[in-house]
C-alpha cells in the first residue's frame, strides 16, 4: 500500500499544483500588504507625516502618510486589470489598515521607551521587564493580526486570477532581489 498524502501526486507525494499555486499568491500577498502597512506605519509615525511639513503626504492629503500609501496601493494593482471598484475597495481597505497601523506604532513606541527606562533604571525590576515583555508580545501579535485580517479583506476584493497574476509578480521580484542581494555580496567578498 502507498504512503502518500489524499491529494498528492502519487509520482512525486507533492501537493496538486494548484495548491503549490495558492500557498505562492498567499505567501506573496501576505509580503507585499504586510511591507504596505508596515512603511505606512513607519511613515505615520513620524510628526507632521512624510518629511514633517505641508508638503505630500502632509496635512490636507488623507492624513500622515498616505499619500506614499494611496501610490503604493496603486503600484501594487497595476498590470492587474484591477477595475476602478476593485481599487477604491483596496484603498479604504488599506487606509483603514494604516490608521490602526498608526496607533499600533505609537503603542509599540511606548512600550519601547518603557524598556528602555527599565533597562537604564539604576535596579533592573525583572518583574517589570518581563511584563513589559508579555505586553510586547500582545502588541505584536494585535498587530499581526490586524495585518492578516487587511490581506484577506484585499485578497477577497481581488479575483483569482489577479491574486494568480500579483503572485507570479512577487515571485518575479523576489527572485530579482535574491539575484542583486548575490551580485552586491560577489562585489563586496573577499578580495584576493
């Protein structure tokens, strides 16, 4: 009798190519959203949003930060037929997303600054340090959560075949990143 897995290719005891596909478009979708929301926290976080004035991404721009967020939201969907419907949805989606994103940034900030206060106390309190510590892994996994809850919510506005065709885009990039992380580690090794 044969060990291999229901739905696996007997042949090779691989999952249907199907299944290969959809844990890529899941993979890349979870990258891109997840660099998405992470920038545009990262930007929010700053006083007065990109760059601190009244310039893009200031004041009268959709609020700190996204004004980067909206064009990375439209990189994202271009070359994916993405109907004007589909973008609006993903942009409410996404701006939703990077106003929590904001919040979770100045808590995460706090909770930094609070360690670093314990760490410089002139006693380390462990007790405190470790509370600290539970309360950064809450943050972290409300953040994560959040996270994942916006990729399913773009993921759903998208059919399949965009979630297929922004997959093979990933993919694509990811593979070009490797490639120019290789070329700039054989320049930079070694000399003889």
């Amino acid at each position: 009798m044969s060990e291999t897995n229901p739905g696996t290719n007997p042949a090779t005891n691989q999952p249907p190519r199907r299944v290969r596909g959809m844990k890529r478009i899941a993979i890349g979708t979870l990258v891109v959203l997840a660099a998405g929301v992470g920038v545009t926290a990262w930007a929010s976080g700053r006083d007065g949003g990109c760059g601190g004035g009244h310039g893009m991404g200031g004041p009268g721009m959709g609020g700190p930060g996204m004004m980067g967020s909206g064009r990375m939201v439209d990189r994202m969907l271009d070359g994916l037929n993405a109907t004007e419907a589909q973008r609006t949805q993903i942009r409410q989606i996404t701006q939703a997303a990077a106003a929590d994103a904001k919040t979770q940034f100045e808590t995460g900030r706090a909770l930094r600054e609070k360690g670093m206060a314990l760490m410089t106390a002139p006693t380390i309190d462990t007790a405190a340090v470790d509370a600290l510590r539970q309360q950064m892994l809450a943050q972290h996994d409300q953040m994560s959560k959040k996270m994942m809850e916006t990729m399913v919510a773009v993921a759903n506005v998208l059919t399949p075949e965009q979630r297929a065709k922004f997959a093979e885009r990933m993919k694509m990039r990811a593979d070009e990143r490797r490639e120019r992380m290789q070329r700039r580690q054989g320049e930079s090794g070694p000399k003889s």
